[in-house]
C-alpha cells in the first residue's frame, strides 16, 4: 500500500502544478498590474493635434475614462482598432490614447485613414509616461475610475466581449449606454 | 583529474563569469565609476518586462533602454538603491525584480527548491536502501545467484 503512496502523492502534485499551469497559460504573459487600486500617476504631455495643447492628468479627474496605449508600429493595434471604434461609437466613457514612441506623422495618417476612437491622444514620443503606468507592450488599456484610481488594466488587443465583462461593468450604473 | 580537463573546466567557469557582465547593448556611461558600479547592478538585477528572461541591462528593445535610462536618471538625483527598486515595483510589480522579496505571496518561490530537494534526498534514500534489501535478501538465496538472477 505505501509502495504506492509516495508515487501517488508526487503524481497528484504534479497533476496538480500543471494543471493550474495549463489552466493560466492563456495569461502567461499578461500580468496584473502593479496600480490597481492605486491612483493613476500623473501626466502632462503634448496632444497629437496640437502640440501646443497639453492634455493632464488633472483635466481628467472626476470621472471615469480610459485610457489605451497604443502606436502604429504596434500590430496588435492595428487589430483592435475596429473594436476601439465600435466602443468609441458608444460615448459610454472618454477614451485617453498614448501614442506611445511613435512618430506624430504616422499617428495622425493611422487615424485619418481607419478613424479615431480617442476623445484625445497624447503624445508620449520618449515613453516616460508610459513607464509611469507600467506599460510593458502596447496595447494596452486601462480603467481609471472617479476618483483616479487604476481599477483594471487588459493587456493585448481589446475585444468587445472583455469590453463587457471588464470595463462597462466598472461605469456608475446610470452612465451606461 | 587530467590537466587538460581541468583547463577546460577553468574556460568554462571563466566564460560563465564573462557572460554575467557583458552589456553589448548600453553604450552610456554613468559619471563616477562608483554610479556605475550601482547602475550595472541595479540594471543587471531589473528584468525585461518584455522579453522577461533578460535583464534591462542586456536587452536591446525599447522599453529596456527607457528602463535603463529611468535607473541611470535616478541614480543621478541621488536616489538609493531601494528608492530605485520600489519605484520599479510599484509600477511594474515584484516580478520586474529577478530576486524577487521574501512576503507571504513570493514564500513558495523560495521555499518550493528546498521542499524539492528534500524530498529527493527523502526518495533517493528509500531506494537505496531498498536496494540495499533486495541485495542482502538475494545473497541469503544461494539458488537465486546460482541461476543468474539479480544480484552482480
């Protein structure tokens, strides 16, 4: 009986290990951020339309909004660019992009040509700001809540069914569309 | 042990040691050797958010170099050691740190290779004398040697 005890044991372990492996391996690589719960740092940069106008952290409290990360040399952006619109078309929250390390021109011809979901777009050109939210790869995006505090961040290309589940459901139930 | 392999196995150790510290992609040098000695540990101790098996200090993308440049920035306003790798944290996590803090949420990362060892020892112990049994047990059964059996 013990001959098989100590084998047993170590197979349930292991089966155990992989399997909560297996289970995770879709968010291997996306890791929660370090914010949640913690206010959103603070921002003050260039817009894309006009350099001359800074968009800030500060302009933006009292409300929930979101922010995206993005570039045009990112690929996954160009992906989840059609459901930033459709969400766009929702005017259920502002929508902050970081054009993050990118080049103003290529930004301004990407939104020309397949639209522009952002009710703004800062320009972080050297990624400090970025750094500050512990943007590791763009896409990403983040839900800052009323009171400034980070409340979710997605990693990767958004879709409208993590949209749903993550985001619209953190909105004051009244601001819903 | 032969010269020869001996020699190898000095290479070896020293190609080891040369590999822990060259940086082919950070070119910027700190001010003072005493920065630099800080910066390069510091940098060599960050990992790479986005290649995640390299540290900052041996990884040619652009978020690393922006991370490289975030230490040297620091180090330069006078920040400590620790006010540079909280600052990091707190932003990107503990898993931005190789070494990452002994708390109740990173326990099992250092506790789980000595709870492995052990229970190797714990194994391999039992098998040996197992063995050890089987040896002694086939060595009182003369007609067991006699055809061949286990025991060499």
């Amino acid at each position: 009986m013990t001959r098989f005890l100590i084998p047993g044991l170590i197979f349930l372990l292991l089966a155990g290990v992989l399997y909560v492996g297996v289970v995770q391996s879709p968010n291997k690589s996306t890791m929660q951020s370090a914010l949640l719960g913690k206010p959103a740092p603070a921002f003050d940069l260039p817009t894309l339309d006009d350099p001359a106008t800074r968009i800030t952290s500060a302009q933006l409290a009292g409300r929930p909004w979101v922010l995206n990360v993005w570039g045009t040399w990112c690929v996954e952006c160009r992906v989840e660019h059609e459901v930033l619109m459709e969400i766009a078309g929702q005017r259920a929250v502002p929508i902050v992009g970081f054009d993050w390390k990118d080049d103003d021109d290529a930004a301004k011809e990407w939104l020309r040509q397949l639209g522009n979901p952002y009710d703004v777009v800062a320009v972080d050109k050297d990624g400090r700001a970025s750094i500050e939210f512990g943007v590791y790869g763009a896409p990403e995006t983040f839900f800052i809540d009323a009171h400034g505090i980070v409340q979710y961040r997605h990693v990767g290309a958004m879709t409208l069914d993590i949209w749903r589940r993550e985001f619209l459901s953190r909105l004051p139930k009244q601001a819903l569309p | 042990m032969s010269r020869r392999l001996s020699f190898a196995a000095a290479v070896a150790v020293s190609m080891m040691f040369m590999s822990l510290r060259a940086s082919p992609v950070d070119v910027e040098a700190m001010p003072t050797p005493g920065l630099q000695q800080r910066y390069d540990d510091l940098t060599h101790e960050l990992r790479c958010m986005q290649c995640q098996n390299q540290s900052i200090a041996d990884s040619p993308v652009g978020l690393a170099s922006d991370l490289r440049r975030d230490v040297r920035e620091q180090l330069i306003a006078g920040k400590t050691d620790e006010e540079i790798r909280t600052a990091m944290v707190a932003r990107y996590g503990n898993f931005i740190l190789f070494r990452p803090p002994f708390r109740s949420g990173t326990a099992w990362v250092w506790i789980a290779p000595f709870l492995l060892l052990i229970l190797g020892v714990f194994v391999t112990v039992r098998i040996v004398r197992q063995r050890a049994r089987m040896v002694e047990s086939d060595a009182s059964e003369p007609d067991d040697s006699a055809e061949g059996g286990t025991s060499k």
